[in-house]
C-alpha cells in the first residue's frame, strides 16, 4: 500500500477541519449522517472557541492509498505547531477563502511550506458563499507564490474548487455542485500529485519525534514519521536529542485510521505513527536502533514575541479555590507545558523565586495556557504581555510588528483608523469590496495591539473581523499611551452590597455583581476618568425610624460587565494583575495598600 503524507495548512476559519470532516466522511472512515462537526478539534478550548490549537494526525485509505492527513492550526499565535509538523509531510493542502482570499496566515504558513520544498495543491474552498470570487483569488495567490520565490514547478500547482460544509469538490469551477457532488474529485488530485512517502525500509532504523501526547494507561505517545528502516513492537532503541542520548525499548507502536489509533506490530519507512516505551521522549529526538543513532536536524520554530509574568497567587482569597497553589507545583506546570509547546519559553526569575516570565507567540498562545491551567486546578496570578524587545546590529532598541487585516462596515472605519493611528500603526492599504464592507490593512507593533480587540469589538457593535501575524523586527516606535481610564478600586474587604454599588455604578463601569466578596485593593470596575478612584462597595445603607417622601429610592443596577479571561488580560495595566482559580477571575492592584501604591507611583514618576 502507497503510503502519502499531507499538511492542510490556511488562515484560521478558511475550513480546513471541516474539510477533514469531509474527506473521512466521503472514505468512510465517520459515518456519513454523523452530525458532529469538527471531529479533529477534540480539545474543550477548541470546541468552545472554535479554532484549532493543536496540531493532530488522522488517516484515510483510499483506491489502495494510505493517506495520512495532519490538522494545522490557521490562527499566527499557534504558528509554531505548523512549522513543527510540516516536516512529517511531503506536500500539503492549501486553502484559501473564495471570498476573502489570501491573509496573513496564509503567507506564513506558505512559506514555510514552500521553503520545505513542498509543491502545494490549491484548494479554493467555501464557492458557495455569496460575493465568492474565485478567478480574483487564484491571481491574488500566483501573485503570492511569486512574492515568496516559488520554483516554476511550485508555481505550476494544481487547483480545485471546493466547499467543504456543503462536501463537494472539483477541477473544473463550473461542475462543482453540480455534476461532482461529492469530495472525491480531490482525493482523486490528492493521490495524483501528492508524492509517495519516501525512506528505504530495509535501512537502518531513523524516526523523528514532532507530537507528543499522553495516555493515562500507555504514558507518554511519541508522534512521528519514519524516515528510514522499520520499527518494531519490543524493538530495543536509542534516543537522541538535544539533551542527550538515552535507551529504551518500544513497548506498543500504534497507527492512525481514521480517527483511531489502532495497535501495529511493525510500520516501514514514511509511515506516521505513535510510539510508546520512551518516557523521556522530547520533539526533536530522532530515534534508531541500539548503537546506530543518526541524529536528523533538530526542530526550529521562531522565536517568541510576547512574554507575561505568572505568579503564586498572594491575595487575601489566595488558596481557597485551587487544587496546585505552590511555587513548585506552578513550575513544573510550565516547564512540562514546553516539552509539547515548542513555540513556548519558560524562565525563571534569580530575583524572586515565585515568579515565572512565560514567552509565547501572542496574548492568546498565552492565554490559552493559562485557561487550560484553570481548568486542571491551578490558582495563579498573571501581569500584563509586554513584547520582547532586542537590539540590532548597530545597538539600537526594536520590537515586533505584525500586519493587521480589519474587515468592518465604512461607519465605523474613521474611529478605527484614528485610534491605530494613536497606536503608531502604519496604513498601508484601505479598500471598500462590492458587499459594503472596507478592508483596512496595517502595519503596527505589536505593543499596540494590546487591549486593542476588546476596543474594535465595542466600538464596531461586534460587527468587526480582526486577524494579524508577526511581521518583522523594527525600530522601537515610542511610547504608546496604554488604557485612556483609570479603575474603581475597593477600600474595604467583605461582601459588594447592592445599596454601595447603587452609588459606585455612577462612577464607571462595573465588573462585579452584588453578594461576591471583594478584598482590599480588588477592582471593581473601569472609572469614567483617567484617574483611579477608591471606593466602598461593602457601605450599607443606615437603618432609622424615619420615613420620608423620596428616600427610599429603589436600588436599580445596572448588569455588570462580565470579563472573560483574554479581556481582564487586555484591561489590566502595568501596575494590576489578574487573580485566576479554576472558580473566579478577579483584577487587582499588584500593591493592595494604597500607600504602598503611591510610593511606587512617585518612585516610577522619578
């Protein structure tokens, strides 16, 4: 059996999980009428956020083909999953939205993809939305491939039309839906033009690790792809990698159909399988036979451009929610956290041991983690992203900039365009489409981006789609002025009475109901000045024998703003935290005294 390895690659929600969805329905590897969707996306964060995190394997047999097919993520904060699972394949998918065509992720993931050498399979996907214009989309990505260097034989790829949702696909734009109804004509491209997995199989022994998993019975699952030779069940092996070699014997090697994981007895040269045995096992390592190791090129992905603090939590609530509260507990977290996140530092601060710099390639890579931390028990405090700043060669200070894709209705472009302007971004382009939406693309650091969502979100009515990936190192921009408003900060510790709030609510906005408890120096809400203001939200109302017209007011709240994780993360400013345990999530001040906090004040102004 011909065994051939694909990487579906795109921007995100350009439907490649969907696709899969597909192609293992028109296999018959899932049940036709199965009506669950995104069946490779089998992490709750995933489900719930509809995006894939993590890349994963899955396999289809068809017309005497293996085909193993590899799930990437499309969103740049998860880049570094693609860049480290590209290797397993000898070509890849691409995908690209009938309607809005080419983005920022797809020149990052193509790129890689091309610089790999492999020759990409055009897929034009969603041809049944309204406003789809495929022919536009087809020059916008031969112009794309020309921009990234493509080889003649890269730029000669072939293209099909297709909608993954609806499940049908085809070479020819005008058949699809029509006469092909189904996704077979691109399997049928697939096995055409995909090449057949290469290695000797009577080689000696060479497999790279690129995915780890876990099984509560088995342990630790090595995911790679066999370059050379044959492994087999009880085979003994040796393991090296950046942190040396090691020995050990493979104890089950399990493959992939379907969605299943099935046990083998051997695999050959260009499979992709799991391997068990080595508890040690680190991305990157090659694995060969006991005494005849040849170790293949380790696996790089690019360096991280945002970093945040996680800390023990040290507030008067501290312990009462969390399952894993220490310093060690948090630490060993983390730093098992980079054995399967390749795009993730961790290092540890000499100053104060309870404190962990955390480097990662956006706010949600970040804030990915510490959700799923939440959700495993862990009680933990985190500080505002900063950016990585370096030096050039000439000694000068630069940071990160990404390009920034904005489609939103005309309304509300001039309040947008005004406020990335105050964030030193750059426009570089601006364009109304036929369907009454402008595309506005920026340049901007990354620095500015920071809070920035939250902002687009309010400001559009919701209407906005934002999208942005790394771009290059420049020139430090400047200052950029961080929130325009100040906090309501509480003064007492106890329970929020209604009667306070009642009083506060006039000052700003507020992010917590009555009836929570609240500690001194929490923050309550956002103040509608600059200024931070302190406030009692625990004052009840005294209680006398005296009635009067007008002095029983009814106490009307007004619906607090319920934070999610991303946006207390944007909110807070330099000198706040957010309080996350698996059940709340509260900002504080990084100084609870309010004396405290004015001396510091002075000591920064100075």
């Amino acid at each position: 059996m011909d065994i051939r390895n694909i990487a579906i690659i795109a921007h995100v929600d350009h439907g490649k999980t969907t696709l899969v969805d597909g192609i293992l329905k028109a296999t018959g590897q899932i049940n036709q009428k199965e009506d669950r969707e995104r069946v490779m996306d089998s992490m709750d964060l995933e489900r719930e956020r509809g995006i894939t995190i993590r890349a994963k394997n899955a396999s289809v047999f068809y017309q005497g083909n293996k085909i193993n097919i590899i799930d990437t993520p499309g969103h740049a904060d998860f880049g570094g999953e693609v860049e480290r699972v590209l290797g397993m394949a000898d070509c890849c998918l691409l995908l690209v939205d009938a309607v809005e065509g080419p983005m920022p992720q797809t020149r990052f993931v193509l790129d890689k993809s091309l610089r790999m050498g492999h020759r990409p399979i055009l897929v034009i996907n969603k041809i049944d939305r309204d406003f789809a214009a495929p022919d536009k989309v087809i020059d916008k990505v031969f112009d794309l491939f020309d921009e990234l260097g493509a080889t003649p034989e890269q730029m000669d790829f072939p293209i099909v039309y297709c909608s993954a949702k609806s499940g049908f696909a085809s070479t020819e734009l005008a058949r699809a839906g029509k006469e092909d109804k189904d996704l077979l004509p691109l399997i049928d491209v697939i096995v055409k033009h995909v090449p057949v997995a290469s290695g000797n199989a009577d080689g000696a022994l060479q497999m790279q690790v690129m995915n780890l998993d876990y099984d509560d019975y088995m342990g630790r699952v090595g995911i790679g792809r066999i370059f050379r030779g044959t492994i087999r069940k009880n085979q003994a092996v040796e393991c090296a990698g950046e942190g040396g070699t090691k020995k050990g014997k493979i104890t089950k090697i399990l493959g992939f159909e379907g969605m299943d994981r099935i046990e083998l007895q051997e695999a050959v040269a260009g499979d992709i399988v799991g391997i068990t045995g080595l508890e040690e096992l680190a991305i990157g390592d090659t694995i060969g036979a006991e005494g005849n190791v040849e170790m293949r090129a380790p696996i790089r992905v690019d360096e991280p451009t945002v970093s945040m603090f996680f800390l023990v939590n040290d507030s008067p609530f501290a312990g009462k929610e969390g399952k894993f509260v220490t310093t060690r507990q948090i630490r060993d977290r983390l730093f098992r956290e980079t054995l399967t996140n390749v795009a993730m530092r961790v290092l540890e601060d000499p100053e104060r041991k309870d404190r962990f710099q955390v480097q990662g390639r956006g706010d949600l890579h970040l804030s990915v983690l510490v959700e799923t931390m939440r959700r495993e028990g862990y009680e933990l405090q985190v500080s505002r992203p900063e950016v990585i700043l370096k030096k050039d060669e000439q000694g000068r200070r630069t940071e990160p900039y990404e390009q920034l894709i904005i489609d939103l209705p005309e309304e509300f472009s001039g309040t947008i365009i005004q406020e990335l302007n105050r964030r030193k971004g750059e426009m570089v382009a601006m364009e109304t489409s036929v369907h009454g939406t402008t595309r506005i693309e920026y340049v901007i650091p990354t620095r500015g981006l920071i809070g920035f969502r939250s902002f687009l979100i309010t400001e559009s009515r919701g209407s906005a789609a934002v999208t942005s990936v790394f771009l290059k190192y420049d020139l430090y921009a400047g200052p950029i002025q961080g929130r325009k408003n100040g906090a309501l900060i509480s003064m007492e510790q106890g329970v929020a009475v209604p009667y306070a709030l009642w009083a506060i609510q006039e000052r700003g906005v507020l992010f917590v109901p009555p009836g929570i408890q609240v500690y001194k120096g929490m923050v309550l809400g956002e103040c509608s000045r600059e200024n931070d203001l302190e406030v009692n939200p625990c004052k009840e109302k005294k209680l006398t024998n005296v009635r009067a017209s007008g002095s029983d007011e009814a106490v009307r709240l007004v619906p607090p703003r319920q934070l999610t994780l991303e946006q207390c993360i944007e909110f807070i400013d330099d000198d706040e935290l957010v309080e996350i345990t698996p059940k709340s999530l509260r900002i504080r001040k990084k100084f609870l005294d309010p004396n405290e906090r004015k001396k510091m004040a002075k000591a920064a102004a100075l």
